[in-house]
C-alpha cells in the first residue's frame, strides 16, 4: 500500500464509492459488490426489474476507475463474433486479418445478457474463465484487470434466453436489486431532474491492481475455509438431519466455485470494511450472492414457489459459524 501515502490517497476505495453516490441513490448492497467483485477479480450478475439503475451504477462506477470501458446491448440477433471479434480477408496483401471485439477492454458491460442466444452465451465461456479469446488459431489476452458485469431483467420472457449453468457459474456474484424506499425515490426523483454533479476519475487500473493484490493477502483462518465448504457442500446432498427438510428442492448443489469463491469474495470484503483478517461474519455476509445463482431448483421448489434465497437462508441458519482464532496479524488494519 505504499502506493497510497497522501492522507486523501488513503482510502481509494472510499473515494471510489463517493464518487459514484454523486450519482446512485441507495442501493449500498450494490456498490458494496460491486467494489468486492473489483478486489477479487470476479464476474458479477445484477437482476432487477427495468429502471432501478443497474446499468447507470455500473457506467458510473466505470468513469470513477481509469481504464477502458465499453458496453455491449445484447439482443438476439448478435453472433458471437460481435463479441469476440473475428478474422477478416484483406484483398490488398491477400491474408487474413483479426479483428478483436468488444471484450478487449477492462471493464465490460453486458447490459441485458438474456437476450442473446446461446451460442452467443457461450462465447463469453472462455473469456470469463481464462481472462483469453482464441480467433482461428491464435489466442489473445484480454486486457489486466478484465471484469464482466452484466445486467439482467427477471420480469420478461419474451425475446430472453435463460443463461447456460456452466456460464452462470462462472459469475462470482449475483445481485439481486430491489425498488428503493419512499425517501430515497424521493431524492432520485429531484436528482434526475436537474443538473447531475460530474463525477471524478479517482483510481487508476495500476491502483486497482495493487488493491487486489493487497486484498489477496488479507489473512483467513483454516477454519474459516472449513466453514465455507461445510456451507456449500450442504445445498447438496447433505447428512445433517436438521437439513432435510431442504434436500427435495435441490436438484442439483453448488459446485467447488462456490466455495472458492466465498473465500475470495469475504476476504475482499474484508479488506473493504478495514480488516486485514477475514471474519466468519465477511463470509455470511457474501454467501446469498455467491450461492443462489448455482443452485439448480427441483420441480418441487418451482411448484411449491420456493426461492434459491429461502433454502440458502435456512442452511446459513443452521450450519455453525465456527470460533474463528484471530492470527497474529489480526490487530494489523489495512487501508480499503
């Protein structure tokens, strides 16, 4: 953190978050993820229904940190080159020539996934995954840090694709956003109708790079690693009997991403909320957005209107959060 020693340096993430508030109005659990995502290098998914500023939060946040940025609008009639780009004839020399797309950039906005198709769907498989895209033979590196967020309306059937399990299991996060509250819409309403403050560029992607690196070595205890699984493998078939009550609605459990990245996404919270140690508390926190995208739903959930939210909730109640030990390091505070 030696990058950050001027008083009103010591806190970027801070500024970040200011910055971006100039504009959004509430939504705090919003910007909180999005910043973890960031930290821990994850791909995150927002639903909600249409003008709650999902897509606004995500620009704003955008302009706030140096790099490139570029948005896609999906729509059903794209073709996985218009993501990734393609390899083009060159009459004059005679060769082909490639064409990188859209997804060469540091900050991607995939507004309105579901529209597209799954053969468009799956062109991002590589790119979230191996941070590369393979054009013919050749392979390309996308750019560092490289971060997909996406966008998705819930409420529309019409003209939408679900997304492929294998795709969304590779998004770290799922958001999911709801209508604010009488006093914040009240405040939305009068800041929308006149002259919106200007927001600032605060971070660059070289501080980015050394956040995350600095979040990468916030401390987390073995038990606390234990306790992630014990949370993820028990939305599988699991032998505790106070959970049984929960294993008819789950087809199928979340998979050891899920478990990573509960590690990953509380130890980047941490790091926000000051801590150089993560606490059972960071990983409790991050489990709903973590974990109810990769639960595939039984028949029985569907027909009885049982929510990924509402099995996850009971399983989170229900597993013991262990006595974490704190480290020798636990007394030392990071700058988030």
């Amino acid at each position: 953190m030696d990058q950050f020693k001027k008083p009103e340096d010591r806190r970027p993430l801070e500024r970040v978050l200011y910055e971006v508030k100039k504009i959004i109005v509430g939504q705090d659990d919003l910007l909180e993820r999005l910043v973890v995502a960031l930290l821990a290098r994850g791909h995150i998914l927002v639903e909600g229904v249409p003008g709650l500023a999902k897509t606004m939060a995500i620009k704003t946040l955008a302009q706030v940190i140096g790099g490139e940025f570029k948005r896609i609008q999906f729509t059903p009639d794209l073709v996985p080159a218009d993501l990734i780009g393609t390899r083009i004839y060159n009459q004059k020399t005679g060769e082909f020539n490639t064409s990188l797309g859209p997804v060469f950039t540091n900050l991607l906005l995939a507004d309105e996934i579901n529209r597209a198709p799954a053969k468009v769907q799956s062109a991002l498989l590589e790119v979230m995954q191996e941070r590369q895209v393979t054009i013919g033979r050749e392979t390309f590196q996308v750019p560092n840090p490289f971060l997909v967020l996406a966008t998705q309306n819930p409420i529309e059937a019409e003209g939408t694709y679900a997304l492929p399990e294998a795709q969304v299991d590779r998004f770290m996060l799922k958001v999911l956003v709801g209508y604010p509250s009488a006093t914040e819409e009240f405040v939305i309403v009068e800041r929308m109708t006149g002259v919106l403050q200007a927001v600032q560029r605060v971070l660059s992607t070289e501080q980015l790079v050394v956040l995350q690196q600095a979040a990468d070595k916030v401390y987390v205890d073995p038990a606390l690693m234990e306790y992630a699984v014990r949370l993820v493998t028990a939305t599988r078939k699991s032998p505790d009997p106070s959970l049984k009550e929960v294993a008819p609605y789950i087809m199928f459990g979340a998979s050891p991403r899920a478990s990573i990245n509960l590690i990953l996404a509380g130890r980047a919270l941490a790091f926000l909320r000051g801590r150089a140690y993560a606490l059972p508390q960071d990983v409790r926190d991050m489990a709903l957005d973590v974990m109810r995208h990769r639960l595939v739903l039984s028949y029985e959930a569907l027909s009885d209107n049982v929510t990924s939210d509402e099995l996850l909730r009971k399983i989170i109640d229900r597993i013991p959060v262990p006595e974490v030990p704190l480290h020798e390091r636990a007394n030392v505070r990071v700058n988030a």
